[in-house]
C-alpha cells in the first residue's frame, strides 16, 4: 500500500545511501509545476558530504535518485559527488 507524506515531514529528515553511507540532511524540496524536482541536502557533521566537500553547504538530489521516504530517505549511490581516490583518502583522514 502507498503511503503518502507531506513535504513538510521531510525536512531534517537524515540521508543515507543504498549502500548504508550517511549522506546528510534534507534542508528543502525544489517543486516545479506540481512535481518534486529535486531535494536540497545540507552536509552536517559526519556525514559522507562534508568528507567530499569540504567546505561546501550541500548538494542538490535529483529525485529520481531517490529510492524510498519513510523515517529516513534512501537514494541511490549515484547520487555521490565524484572524486578521485587520492580527494577520498585524503577526506577520511
């Protein structure tokens, strides 16, 4: 059964990856005519975002990424920023 949620349910709510990563934090939807367009994610504290980053506030999710909204939201893993490997290591650290 589909359950419906209000855009506003879902502000704050936390971010994961498919693949269990921390993504961030909903901050705000983008709505075009009467659709969700995409999803505006803050990086917070610890989360896979400020370790790509860097200093940026957040990235903009399409929402076809986007693969479930309940107490959480789940996107896919090609929503991540690329980076090449020496940019991630150097981010874990």
């Amino acid at each position: 059964m589909l359950k419906m949620k209000k855009i506003s349910e879902t502000y704050d709510m936390r971010v994961f990856t498919d693949v269990g990563e921390y993504f961030g934090d909903v901050e705000e939807s983008i709505i075009t005519q009467n659709k969700v367009f995409g999803w505006r994610v803050r990086a917070t504290k610890n989360s896979f975002l400020t370790k790509v980053l860097g200093s940026a506030k957040g990235v903009i999710v399409p929402h076809q990424l986007v693969k479930s909204i309940g107490d959480i939201m789940i996107i896919s893993k090609a929503a991540l920023p690329s980076a090449s490997e020496e940019e991630q290591k150097e981010a874990v650290e």
